[in-house]
C-alpha cells in the first residue's frame, strides 16, 4: 500500500511504508552519531520556531477546529485539540528544559575493569525508529518530536485526522529545526491515513518500538496488530482515597483539583473513596458539586448531600473524561486498596492523610505507575516530574513505567576496550578476571 504526503518543500512524493522506515532508519542512524552538540542546535531552532511561527500554528489549529464535524465532538476531545498561547508556551518550556538538561545518549550506566587494560562500559544508545501513534492532542507532535530529537531517535507520527491541519504545521516546525541544524528531516516523519499506519505495523525489520497514546481500544488494536513491541497504558482510571486521618480542607482541595483542573486528561481522577471514619466527607462531597462535578455515589455518598445521582457498577472503572466522579465509602485502607486493584488501571493514585504509617502502606502497597500522598493526581506528567516532556505515560512494566521522558527512549549496548586480550589467556592456572568497578567520572 502506498501514501502520499507533501513534504515541507512542497513536493508531492509517494512513499511506500517500506521507503518511509528505510529513511527513518537511516536518520537515526545518523543523528545518533551526530553527537550532542547537533541535537541540542536542533532543540534551540525548535524553541525558536515555536515562538516565530506562534500565528501560523495557531492559525492552522483554528482549522482543525472550524472543520466540518468538530462541533459534533466529545467535549473531551475537543479540549485536548486546541492549542492556545498557554499550550504553546508550555511546549516550549519542555524544549527548554530538554536543551539545559545534559545530552543523556552515550553516557555509561557502568564501568567494569575485566582485567588490566581491559574495560567494559554499558552506555545508553537510542532505541531507533519509533511509530507513535496518538488521538487528538496535537501538542504531542512538539512533546513526542522533541523528546526523539533529544534521544537520537527517529519518529513516525500518526496523530488524530481532527487534528490533520496542526499536526502537518508541527511536524513540518520540527522537519525545518532539523534542516537548519545540519541534520537529516527524515528522522521526523507525520503519517496520514489508517492504511498507513497498518503497513507501518509490519514493518518489524524497520520499526523498533510502537507507542500508542490514547484510548485502551486503540493500544489493544495495535498490539493484537503487530509483532513490533508496543508500549501502551490502559485507561487512565485515578483514584483518591480520603483516609480517616486526613485535614478536611487539604482532602477538598486534592480531591477537586484532582477532577477539575483538566478533566480531559488521563491524570485526572476518576473515582473518590472516602474512609468510613473521615469526618467531613459530606465537605468534600459538597466541595466537588459546588464545582460543577457530577457526583455519582453509593448509598452512603448519597446522603451526605442533595444532588449526588445514585452510582451504578460500571460508574467504578470507568474513566469519564469529563466533570464526573464516581465515589464510595470504605471501611478502611486495605478496603480502599482492594478496590484500587479491582477497578483501577495502574495509572495514578493518590491518598490524601495526615498518618504516616498509613500512607506508607498505601505508596508500598498499591501497584500504580505513579503513587502520591497529600497532592493531586494531576502531577502525574512528564513535564511536572520534570522530564521536559512525555511521550506518554506506561502503565506496564516493560521496559518504563509512568510518566516516558528522555530515559524511557534509551537502549543499552555494551562496549569493551582491550589491548590485544584473547579470551584463551583466562582459565585454571592461567589469567583471572579481576571484575573491579570503576568510577563512571
């Protein structure tokens, strides 16, 4: 099958799936080699680009959004289409905080003398070619782009068709930064179209990792769909659990940040559970209609104030992705964690107590990418953890988990530099190993 896209010159190419993975792989290779100092150039011509050209990508979103259609979608997706001033000033916080932060590619994880005068090294190394493929937000062009830039990967996005007009400006933003540092544009690569994407998948010679970034739907797709690795997450069912031992005001404030800041994100919290104990549960509940949350509760929660709806089964499990929150009472820890694993996605959870020992069971015991204690689970980001940017949150185990930053986009290869050493000189009563670590300064 093939696909046609403009490049950024203007020239209308077709490109075979085949074609796209052999150029991709090819600027890899090469701006892993390029060195640090041209990945950083080309981060500096990012954050200037996003700045000059503020307008243009604004404009070209405004597109997207006047599309015939977009009215007509969940309000959760709508939100995470736009791109504002705001978000753009974001992004361009993350490239920054990429270009301050040490070039990660190449650095040794650990340095062993194998004998004298020879050493062996594990360094990081890029993972290659990677296919992400996300749903709606184009502001993950810019963080999935700048991390791969970073790291020495090459990248092949798929964004949502909502976004077709934001996505081609952004990834025609990023291809022109690489050109003026001096490297290869094909190492970011937009990709158009199901069929695409579906050639991509068999591309296991060629593609090195799979991403997908949005619904539990589309990563089980991709992943009954090819056999390249596939670093999905599940929903994004967070938890806040309100202990006994918690201040009423921090429990309201945690818990309404928590689902209202950005209720279209998967960080945000989708169920409350309140310990049977805490005293001032009708409080929080009262805190979370006064704004504007949709409280659906058990028969507990119902009573604590008027206008919480009567909670059905699959309410719990269910990321809502709007001002809508699920909430129980439990009758303590072991209670609330029981039903954390039974209805929970591994995503973000959050207990809100002023009991030490309580929390630390809580953080020890729930099995989450990301655990919190007294702070909303809307910290569950990349650019918050610090990492600059995301190019999305894992909630499996290999080989990252939460919050994939710079270090989740590295390999490793192992490099050993000798002086005419043959392992023939080592054995009884000849040569020992001496396996002696050295300082990786």
């Amino acid at each position: 099958m093939e696909a046609s896209l403009d490049w950024p010159t203007g020239m209308s190419t077709v490109f075979t799936a085949m074609d796209r993975g052999t150029l991709a792989r090819g600027a890899h290779r090469r701006l892993a080699a390029a060195g640090a100092s041209t990945r950083t150039e080309v981060l500096r011509h990012l954050e200037r680009l996003l700045r000059e050209r503020e307008a243009d990508l604004l404009a070209a979103n405004k597109l997207d959004l006047d599309a015939p259609g977009a009215d007509e979608l969940p309000g959760p997706i709508l939100k995470r289409l736009a791109l504002t001033p705001s978000k753009l000033e974001t992004l361009r916080e993350g490239v920054r905080v990429l270009i301050e932060d040490p070039d990660p590619a190449g650095q040794p994880l650990l340095r062993r003398e194998l004998d004298d005068g020879l050493v062996l090294e594990q360094v990081r190394v890029p993972i290659g070619v990677l296919l992400i493929v996300f749903e709606s937000r184009p502001d993950a062009v810019i963080q999935i782009g700048s991390l791969a830039l970073r790291t020495g990967n090459a990248v092949l996005m798929k964004g949502g068709s909502e976004a077709l007009h934001s996505n081609r400006v952004l990834t025609d933003l990023l291809r022109d930064a690489v050109t003026e540092a001096g490297a290869d544009p094909d190492v970011v690569q937009n990709v158009e179209g199901r069929e695409a994407v579906t050639d991509l998948l068999e591309l296991d010679e060629y593609i090195d990792l799979v991403i997908p970034r949005g619904s539990a739907e589309l990563v089980r797709s991709i992943k009954s769909s090819s056999r390249i690795p596939v670093l999905g997450h599940a929903d994004g069912i967070c938890h806040v659990f309100v202990d006994a031992a918690a201040d009423p005001a921090m429990a309201a404030r945690v818990t309404v940040d928590a689902k209202t800041n950005y209720v279209a994100v998967c960080n945000a919290a989708e169920t409350l559970l309140l310990h049977r104990d805490f005293p001032a549960g009708t409080a929080v509940v009262q805190a979370l209609l006064e704004a504007g949350v949709e409280v659906r509760g058990d028969d507990a929660v119902q009573g604590m104030a008027d206008g919480v709806i009567a909670a059905i089964e699959s309410d719990f499990g269910r990321e809502f992705g709007d001002l809508v929150i699920a909430a129980r009472v439990v009758d303590g820890l072991e209670t609330a964690i029981d039903h954390i694993h039974s209805y929970g996605s591994a995503h973000t959870d959050t207990i809100v107590t002023g009991d030490s020992e309580v929390a630390r069971r809580f953080l020890e015991s729930v099995d989450a990418s990301s655990v919190f204690w007294n702070a909303s689970t809307r910290f569950a980001d990349g650019f918050r953890y610090g990492l600059g940017a995301e190019v999305g949150i894992a909630t499996g185990r290999v080989h990252a988990r939460g919050p994939m930053g710079a270090e989740g986009l590295f390999t490793t290869k192992w490099v050993l530099t000798g002086n005419g050493h043959v392992v023939g000189d080592y054995g009884p009563g000849k040569r020992s190993y001496t396996h002696r670590d050295l300082p990786l300064d």
